[in-house]
C-alpha cells in the first residue's frame, strides 16, 4: 500500500510551534528513528536490503513504519522496497524522554488471566514512546499502610499507572501517586475521588441483556448468586438485576444468593453448601444471573452431581465472565455470558491519559466501556 503524503520539510518549523505536546514529541520521534536508522538520507532501499537489516531495530516495527508512511517520509512500494525522503535535510533528532507505563498486577491474580491481559497490553498502545513495566504487587504491600509500596512505585518515575481492580483499602495509596503527578488509571468507579482516572465496563447493559435472553425463554423464578466481595461491578450487577426482576412483577420468588468470598478465589465447601441449599428448595429457582465467574464455577459444581437438571429446559443461566478459568467444569451448552472489553478499556484509558499529559483537563474521570457479549460453554451434546 502507498500513501500519497507530502513530507514535512525542515524549514516548517512554524508548524510544529503550533503543535500539541504529544503531536510535537511525536514528530520527535519519527525524526530520531529516520536520523538513526537511515544515516545515508534520502535513497531507495532494497527488499533485500531491507531484508538484512537486523530485526531488533526500531524501523523495522511495522508500527513505526506504518506511522513514517503517513507522515510522508517514507514511500512502501511492493515487492521492491522502501524510498526514503528527506532525510538527509532533517536537522539533527532531540533527546526523547521515554515515557514509562507502569501496570500493577494484584496479588493472587491467576497466570492464566495474566497470559490473556499480557498481549492487550503489549501490543494495545499505538504510541512509540511509551515503555511498558508490569509490576507484581506483593501479599504484603499493605504493611505500613502501603507508603513504602506506594514509594517503589513512584521511585520508579511513571508517567503513568494502571492499576488493575484496587481494593477500597488502597484509596490513600493511589491519592499519594495523584498528588506525586502520577497519571493513575484504575478499572474501579470509586477511586475517581482520588483524581485518578476510572476506566469501567457498562455492567448495567450487560445486565439488561442477560436478562431480556433468559426472560425470552420464558423463566419467571430467577436468583443472583455473587461472592461477597467488595466491588462495585459486582454492587451494579446485583442492583440492576434486582431491579429488573421487580420491575417485572417477579420480586416474589426472587433470590439474593451472596456468597463468602475466599482469598484462594476458589469455591469453598461452604460456598457449595450455600449453593445446594438454594438449588435444593421446593421453589428452586429456574433462572440464576451470575455476578463473576466464582458463582458460576459454583453452580457448575453443583450440576455436575445432578446431571438429571437440563440446561435451559430446566435452569437457565447468564454470568459475567472476567477470565474464563481452565479448570473450570466443562458440562454447559452456551449461555449468554458478558465480559470486560479490556482492549478497548486500554485503548480508553491511554486517550484519556494522553490528555492529561498534554495539560489538558479530562473531565469526567470515568469512561464507561460496553462490555462483549459472548457465549461461553461446550455443546449440550458432550453433557452425559
């Protein structure tokens, strides 16, 4: 593919004056990896050129071609190779401070939910000056009321933080990286109080889609089943959910199921006990919302020692869905399931950090993300 855009010329300074900031450390950017990579200036390289390059080098990132396309300083001609433009006219490419995004893991997190959040965030960020650091954050960060952990954060001198799904227990950690300069992003509505950004899934319209599906076949006795964990997802989940089963006339026979939440994130006997005990009533319900992915692994549990119950004929079933877990039992046809978008929650969130950045105010704090819609489960056939 070509792109038909005139080149920036050196003597254009007026034009990067009235610049963004961003769009100026841009420009400073495709400058230093021209100056760097193609000393000879302008000429027409090769495929087989190109072909000995050695791989670690920036130009060869697609990423940083593509965006030396559009600027017009390069011309990709297919088969043949790469023309350079003007290089040897461009003045010499200022120093880049590298921007550094740091991502604080939680405590606990599963390797296999880290092993589907990793490629989003290595490849989500369309900037070249950013440099990505994912940092663990260890059992014991709360020791001292979390100012030393809070400290080896900011030693490291971020740009920016995401910290993925923070505890309430940690709002005067992320004010101290606010009030350090820090940009701060967090997946959690609360901590916008804090001036840090929040970035959140639309759970109430995941909600009222979960709903009109299992309401569509028909069920009339339905249950919310969540862990007792403090969340405000799961808070919205349970609300709106309560709300659209009275709405509907059905508030009768509707259950409220919370269950004891456990550090290992696994389903404990008690949290079976709970589950069976609901499922064992007279008036069972024939309809169960499921507010993440521990409730659901519970009443899979459960079906798995009473295969006479079919699926949706008997009990129908929605969740929503983080991380789909790889020991999860295997033994539903596909239900209505919901999900974070986290690659649009990323790219959301970096716009939104930009802005900052740049001086300008983001206003408000929160973006809400629209969740996937997607169908989790085995085909009802592999169920014995």
């Amino acid at each position: 593919m070509r792109y038909r855009k005139s080149p920036m010329t050196s003597n254009d300074t007026s034009r990067a004056e009235q610049e963004k900031p961003v769009q100026v450390l841009r420009r400073q950017l495709l400058k230093r990896l021209l100056s760097e990579n193609f000393p000879d200036g302008a000429r027409f390289y090769s495929v087989r050129e190109v072909a000995q390059w050695p791989s670690a080098t920036p130009h060869l990132a697609q990423r940083a071609l593509q965006m030396l396309c559009r600027e017009g300083y390069l011309e990709s001609i297919p088969k043949k190779g790469l023309f350079v433009r003007q290089t040897a006219k461009l003045p010499p490419a200022p120093a880049i401070e590298w921007r550094t995004l740091v991502v604080l893991i939680p405590p606990g997190a599963s390797r296999r939910a880290l092993n589907s959040l990793m490629p989003i965030f290595t490849g989500g960020i369309d900037s070249l000056a950013w440099r990505m650091e994912f940092v663990n954050i260890p059992e014991d960060y709360c020791r001292q009321g979390g100012f030393p952990f809070a400290e080896s954060v900011i030693a490291r001198r971020p740009a920016s933080v995401i910290w993925l799904f923070p505890d309430p227990a940690d709002m005067l950690m992320v004010r101290y990286m606010v009030a350090s300069g820090i940009a701060v992003v967090t997946y959690n509505r609360d901590f916008t109080s804090t001036g840090a950004i929040g970035v959140i899934a639309d759970v109430q319209d995941a909600v009222h889609q979960m709903f009109d599906e299992l309401w569509k076949l028909k069920k009339r006795r339905f249950a919310v089943i969540s862990v007792d964990r403090p969340s405000p997802s799961i808070n919205q989940f349970r609300q709106t959910a309560t709300r659209l089963v009275h709405e509907h006339g059905l508030g009768a026979d509707f259950r409220d199921l919370l269950l004891p939440h456990h550090e290992s994130d696994e389903p404990t006997p008690e949290m079976l006990r709970r589950i069976a005990q609901l499922m064992d009533s007279p008036d069972r319900p024939d309809a169960i919302l499921c507010a993440e992915q521990y409730s659901l692994w519970g009443v899979e549990l459960w079906l798995s020692q009473h295969r006479d119950v079919r699926i949706p004929e008997d009990l129908a079933l929605a969740s929503f869905d983080r991380v789909e877990r790889h020991h999860t039992v295997r033994l539903l046809p596909n239900i209505p399931c919901a999900e974070m978008d986290h690659s649009r929650m990323l790219q959301v969130a970096m716009g939104m950090i930009e802005q900052q950045l740049a001086g300008r105010r983001v206003d408000p704090k929160l973006a809400v993300v629209p969740a996937l819609m997607i169908r989790k489960g085995s085909p009802a056939a592999q169920r014995p």
